[in-house]
C-alpha cells in the first residue's frame, strides 16, 4: 500500500476488540489466514512462533483452521519463503504460496472464499477487500496480543476511495 492510502486508512480504522489472538478468534471464525512475512517480522526466532502455533492447534487453544499465506512474489522473497515452507512442512501447517501478489490481498481473496474467515496482518492492504481483520499490538514466539479492526467505509467514500 502506497504512504499516501495507508495514511488514509489509518485514519478510517476503527479497533472493535483487542485480547488475545485465541480470545478473538476462537468460535467467532472457522478459518485464520496468516501473513506470515507481516507478522513474523522482527521475531528473533519464527520458526519458534510456528511450533508454538502448532502447539496452540495441538491443545484446542486455537481452534479455527490455520492458514499461512507466503509472499512468494518476487525472487528476493523466495529466498526467504523456501525456508518457511520447509518449516510448515515438518510442523503440517497449512499453507498457500501468493505468487502473482501480495501476501495479505492474497490472505484477504482467499478468505472471501471461506466461511467465517479473518486475516492476521500488520498491513492494511486486507482492508481494502475486507471489511474487517486482525492486526497485531505484540507478537512474539509465545505471545500474541492483537486487535480486530474495522475499516469506515464512509470515512473513505469522504476521502474520495470508496
């Protein structure tokens, strides 16, 4: 998303909810689609977060089908995405490959196909499909505070996007 729309979103977001991830999404969504990229960013440790994942689906802690979505667009991201694929691969997490666009507008259309479905992404972009998603506050291997927000369409539609 190019500075000038994120500014412009940003100020039509709306936090609903904020708590845990499981607390926000358990029994509310049948499926998490996960930017992996966006939200495993700055993790000293990722692959840390994704057996912790595995573990929290292991123990009923997090319940909705998990999704991640790698960005594999590009040649500089494939580096990176060859060894995450390793990575879901030994853990069996599901996964889909967003070869021909971002991850999160991949994350977002592949939810608009799915019941009760939400996206976990720092970015906005989800938004621009979706009307609503969850973003992160803190991510770490273990922890996940995030919140849900909604996009104001008639926010937009004042600011000339909608």
């Amino acid at each position: 998303m190019d500075p000038r729309l994120r500014r412009t979103y940003s100020r039509c977001v709306v936090e609903v909810a904020r708590g845990t991830l499981p607390d926000l999404v358990n029994d509310l969504y049948d499926y998490l689609m996960i930017d992996l990229a966006s939200i495993t960013y700055g993790l000293k440790d990722p692959r840390a977060f994704l057996v912790n994942v595995r573990l929290a689906i292991d123990y009923d802690y997090l319940r909705p089908s998990v999704v991640f979505v790698v960005d594999y667009s590009r040649p500089e991201h494939r580096a990176v995405a060859e060894s995450r694929i390793r990575w879901l691969r030994e853990l069996s997490l599901d996964y889909i490959l967003a070869e021909d666009e971002p991850a999160e507008i991949r994350a977002a259309k592949e939810c608009l196909n799915k019941p009760r479905c939400i996206v976990l992404s720092r970015d906005y972009d989800p938004l621009t499909i979706m009307d609503e998603m969850i973003q992160p506050i803190k991510v770490s291997e273990r922890a996940w505070i995030v919140m849900k927000v909604m996009v104001d369409r008639n926010c937009l539609k004042r600011r000339g996007l909608a």
